[in-house]
C-alpha cells in the first residue's frame, strides 16, 4: 500500500468512526483532516461546557484531545483503544472559543502507540497538552 | 474550625459551585457526597456519550472523574484549579450504566494537592483509575 | 495453588529476581517482604544519591519506587515489563534516610496491571508516589 | 539580556549545578550542551546499571532523562524543582548503550513548566519519552 492509499484508509476508516460517534457528534466536535498516525479535530465552547469557575469543563478539552487521538491511533483500520492518557492544562478556554486539536503519533510498536495531541485556540494559544497511549485489537475498523 | 464545620464547610462549597456549574448539570452529574478532601458525585451513561465502538467515550469517564476531584479540591474554601490529571481506562461503560466517582485526597501541602479518583459501575466494578494534581489560588470559593 | 502456595512462589520470583538484579543491589536496594501483586522494599540515601540541591536526586527515588513496582508485578511467575511510570514527588529525601518504598496492586486483567507505590521515610512520612502500568510477556520468572 | 546572554546564563547555571551534582556524576552523566529551556545530557549504560533481567534498570532512563529535565528547568537561573514526571519505556538499553537524553521545553508560564525528554541511543533509537513538570522557586541557581 503506498502512502497515499494508506491515508485514504486512514481518511476512510475516520469517516466510519465519526458516522457512529454520537458523543464527538453531540459535543459538536468536527473532523478537519486525518491521515496515518494524525488527526485534526474542531470543536467550538459551547455554553453548556463551562464550569462552575466559567471557563470550559476541562472534560471537555480532554473529550476533545481524546477523540483526536481516537482517530489518529485508529488511522490503520485496527480498532484501537486508549489505555491511559494524562492532560495538562495550560490556560483555560472561554466560551464561543474555537479550537483544535492536532494529534500527533509519536511512537507506534507492535500493538502499542503513543500519541501527543495539542489544543489550541484559533489564534494559535495553546490550552493543553494531552499523551496518549492506545493499544490494537485484532478487529478492522472497515469489514469489508 | 471543628471537623464537623469544615465538612459543612465543603458541602457548602460544593453546593455553591454545583450551581454554577453548567457543564457538570447538563452531563447529568449529581453529587452524592461532599466532605473535606473527598467527593462522591454520579453520572448515568446517556446515548449521547456513545463513541463509535458503542461504549461510553472515554472523555466522559474523564469528566465525571474530573468533575469529583474538582469538588474534593475545593473543598476548603480555596479556589483549586486541575494542572495536570491522568487517568487508566479499565473497562467500557455501556448505555445506561449508573456510575460513581469516588475522589480521595492522596496529600495537600502547601497550595498544591494530589487526589485519586476510582470510576465504579453501582455494582462496584471499576472502569477508570484517575490521578489529579490542583494548584489553589488566593480566592475563595464562598464570598460572604 | 492456595494463596499460601501464590505467596510462595511469588517470594521465590522475588529472590530468583533479586539475585540477577545487579542495579538494585548497587543501589543497596534490599528485599523487606514480597508476595502476589505487593512488595516493600528499602533503600538507604547515599551521598552518591544526592543532586545539586543537595538532596535525594528524583531519578533515585524513582529508582526504588520502580524496583517495587517491579517485583509486585513479577510476582505471578511471569515475566512482567513496566510500559509506563509516573512519580510525584512530595518532600525530599535527605542524606541517611531510611526510605522504605511499598507497592500495591490496583488492578490486574488480561496481561496489563496498574500499581502505585508510596515512598515513605522511616517515620512514616511519604516522599513520593508512584504509579506504574505493566504488561506480562509469555515467558516464567523461573524456568524449572 | 539578549539570547546570546541568557544561553550563556544558562550554561553557567548548569556547571554550576554539575559540580555540585553527586548523583549525577556518580551516574557518569555528562553535560552535552545546555541553553534556556533546554538541555543535553549523555550517559553510557553500565554493568550496575542492569536489572534482573540483563536490561538497563528503567530507574536509570529515568534518572538520565529526569537530568536532562533538571537543567532545564534550571537554566534561567531560578531553582526549579519537579512535582511530577511521567516515563513511557520504548525499548531496552543493554550494556555499553551510549545514551543521549534531549529535553526540550514545551511550555513555560508563571512559575511553572513543562518539559518533554528524549532519550536516544547513539543511532538515534528512541528507548523512552519523558515529560516532566517543574515549579520555579524564589532563589537563584548562581548567586553573585
């Protein structure tokens, strides 16, 4: 498989994923690209993701980090699920802000993968940093 | 102080907070228990937390996670803020499961805190171990 | 095998280990009690464990944190591999301390387990947590 | 202070928290070159450096990386100290593995810090990823 076909796999088995991934749905959270080992991902604070301090629930930020990591691990159609993951939050996110999370693969081996997303605001400021660490099942995303 | 006001103390806290606290309401999170360094909140798993394998997104074992070590670590009045936060998934929420964090504070030293977080079925089996670290400012939660 | 019989075995794991360990033995790390899933252990701070703050260097306490982890989570006769550690660190460590590092079992399924890990001084007072996640290969401790 | 002078303060800070720095001497770490907000550090795996299972002891990547991570946080010339450090181990280091261990700074605000290390052998295979977390305090590293 070249390069290309691998991340229009990659491309394919996000769009699969997205289409039964009611939770980034409802959080409003929008595929922006995805190919092997990265993910970008979109999502806008909404009124109803802020906290008792009124910034952005940093369960949100995390959900966020989270599925753009979901989808960068998931890039070679295994199924595959996050073991543990840890956040650091770095400035807090205002409501009506947009942001995006980059996901970034920084080690793959065997079954295992490490991943570092980045949150950042649509000026570029960053909210959290986020490392991730999946594990493959033996199970395609895309049956064909 | 005595135990018995600090405690009431906390649950004022956290009844104070919770009111604010949109993002916790609208994800169905209820508090169970607020007392020094300790919170017990619950959440039930809604369709709309479903991610594309069918079981709950891990970013709202997180949030509830989060959500319970946020009102152990302001609990003393004392605004606290999460710095760094991990967590192990152990097992998948299904639609329906009635969850409870449980949030037990580790150390307090100084300004900053480190609080454990177990993520139970009712029936008490576990499906995420969190770890979080919070830095408290110089403002209170309760202004009279 | 009873629990009596696990208990055992998993000591013998623990000397069979111990005995090869050449880095826990420089760092005059000594075997305190082991058996299935949990292990103490204690370690002396050197002068030559001490960094430019004149203190217990972390990478030190770290080193004894992740020895513990480490025969806790070979205890089953199997051999087990550490994929990932992280550590707080609470008070220093001083020059002579008695430092005495006791691992337990947070969860153990399939071929991953979770540990952590709490050093504390002789007098009880803790200087570090750790928390560690392992996964077993498909291979014994002790071959007979 | 110009960049040029702030990398010569940070240098100056880290001899002279090499010198005073046992541990780390006594690890046979030596510095390969510091500036603000990073760090190089080099160290050859020895024979007491083995764990029982004829690998380096994972206490020793650590200690090298979290090296790495003290001068650089140390190098704007205010002690820093670290609150937490997370390790994924990649691959083993074996005996007479020359190591290098590259921290880079990821974020820096107020008094605290975020810093990701590398640690590399001489053919450049990754065998862990460090991050660690600092606080600043209110002392300087070199006093005039």
């Amino acid at each position: 498989m070249s390069d290309t076909e691998a991340d229009e796999l990659a491309s394919a088995c996000a769009d699969a994923m997205y289409e039964r991934d009611v939770a980034a749905q409802a959080a409003g959270i929008i595929l922006d690209s995805v190919r092997c080992g990265h993910a970008s991902l979109k999502m806008t604070v909404r009124a109803d993701m802020l906290n008792g301090h009124d910034v952005c629930h940093g369960g949100y930020l995390f959900l966020l980090a989270d599925t753009a990591f979901a989808y960068a691990c998931n890039s070679y159609n295994r199924v595959a699920l996050a073991q543990n993951c840890d956040i650091d939050f770095v400035r807090p996110g205002k409501e009506a802000d947009d942001l995006i999370a980059t996901a970034e693969e920084r080690r793959k081996g065997g079954r295992t993968g490490l991943y570092d997303v980045t949150v950042r605001k649509s000026d570029g400021e960053v909210l959290a940093h986020f490392r991730g660490r999946s594990v493959q099942l033996n199970e395609a995303v895309i049956q064909d």
